[in-house]
C-alpha cells in the first residue's frame, strides 16, 4: 500500500525540484553529528517552522531507519494508528516502510493497530519525511499516529516501542512531531512552551502532561512527545536538549497570535 502526499504543495513544496530548493536552504549536512535517540521536531508549513526542523536534523544523524510518532489531528482512525506496510510518496520520491520495525512494533506495542484512515490527510508526520529522506536517501520509516490519552497508556506505549527497537538490533531515530502553543501572544506562548520545555529537559513525561492538562499548553504532539520520552529512557537516554525555540511571529512579524516550535534532541 502506498500513502500519496496529502498536504505537498500546501505545508511544503510541491514538486521535486523546489522542494530540493527549499531543503537546501533549510538544513546543512555535517560529518560529525552525534547519535541521539530521539527528537522533538514541529509539524507547521515549512515558511514558519522550517527553520527549526532544518536546523534539528541537520545537528543529528539520521540513520536508514526513523520511527515517526504524529498527533492525531483530525481525530479519526485507530487510537494508536500503525500504517501498514508498504510506502510513503513525496515530491522527492517513494520512503519504504520497514516492514521488520513493523512486525516488531506489532508485536509489542499494545493498542496498537494497522490503520491507514488516522494517516489518510496527517500532516504531522507527513512534513518530517522530505527532511529525513533529502538527508538519508537509504531512509525507510514506521509512522504512528496516536490520540490523546491518559499517562498509563502512554507509558505502556513507550515502554513497547522500546522493546520494539531493542529486538530491531539496530540504530533507530524516534522523532515524535509536535509545535507548541498555539494562537497566543508570542509572550504568553514562550511561557507556556517553555513550561512544557522544562517537562521534556527533565525526562518527565507524565509531568509534562500533566502540565500541558494544568496550564491548557496547546502542544498538539504532547502525547507523541510523551510516549517518545518513555522509550528513549527505556532505551538508556539520559539528556534532552532544547536546541533551538522559534514562534511564527518571527516569520510574520505579528506577536499576537502564533503558534511556538521547538527543537529538541534526546540521547
């Protein structure tokens, strides 16, 4: 089965050639970038996070195989949506679904089902793949599109997509796709964000839901970003880093309304 492009040429550029373009101007390869476990990378058009997914996943190194963990937007499908086997289309070409990291994501992951009605129109983690696959073109994914939910399914997620990589036997980038607050004052924003921030540096996933709960923070991917934390400590990471915070009030202009992006890394 093979997922077309939904948001191509809305979210980002819709053909190979000015998408290539863009790309070159968003992110800079370097020879000596650390391993990291996973990351926190946003989801909006590239005009207004682009910057800051650019500059994420040019600072780590993708490897040939990406788990992506995305919100569930739209709120249909399957809770903890596994899109099958198969592959994913992109202005830049055909992204091969791993279909080992599946089959082992099946089988110890609970709630976990083959669902492709969660991905047909998400742009969560459809915008982390022309980043990943300009970097690595040997790139093949497993993508995972979660609901909202309480921190006990959470953590039994992440603890199953840990056992998951480990029976992989090999190297496995976790990037769970989130912005932050949306559609407040940039200061209000950049409190808030930085709120949920101080969760994720701290490796306190049911602290940063609860927090997200308390202070109505709007990050959109708390529960991918959650359940990525619970893996990458299962998996031994013991450092998050906030690598750069941007809103889209720095693209436009206007603080009054913006939604906030963030960069993080975790190893």
């Amino acid at each position: 089965m093979q997922r077309q492009a939904a948001v191509a040429g809305q979210f980002y550029s819709g053909t190979a050639h000015e998408l290539n373009s863009d790309l070159a101007a968003l992110v800079s390869e370097a020879a000596d970038n650390p391993k990291v476990v996973g990351v926190i990378s946003p989801h909006a058009g590239y005009v207004y996070s682009g910057a800051v997914a650019g500059h994420l996943f040019s600072s780590v190194v993708i490897p040939d195989t990406v788990l992506v963990l995305g919100p569930n937007h739209r709120g249909i499908g399957a809770g903890a949506a596994l899109y099958p086997d198969g592959s994913w289309q992109t202005p830049l070409g055909t992204v091969p679904i791993s279909a080992r990291l599946n089959s082992l994501l099946r089988q110890h992951v609970p709630f976990i089902q083959d669902d492709t009605v969660a991905h047909q129109s998400e742009h969560s983690l459809e915008v982390q793949i022309p980043f990943l696959q300009y970097l690595n073109p040997q790139l093949s994914i497993s993508a995972i599109c979660l609901a909202h939910g309480g921190f006990d399914p959470v953590r039994r997620i992440g603890e199953g997509v840990a056992a998951a990589i480990r029976a992989y036997s090999g190297d496995v980038l976790i990037v769970a796709s989130s912005d932050m607050t949306h559609y407040e004052s940039a200061e209000s924003a950049k409190r808030k964000d930085f709120l949920a921030l101080d969760r994720v540096t701290a490796f306190d996933p049911e602290g940063l839901l609860d927090v997200c709960r308390r202070e109505r923070i709007t990050m959109c991917g708390v529960v991918p970003t959650a359940v990525m934390l619970v893996a990458a400590r299962a998996l031994g990471a013991v450092r998050a880093e906030v690598l750069a915070y941007a809103t889209s009030g720095d693209v436009t202009g206007d603080d009054r309304q913006v939604v906030g992006y963030a960069a993080v890394t975790v190893r």
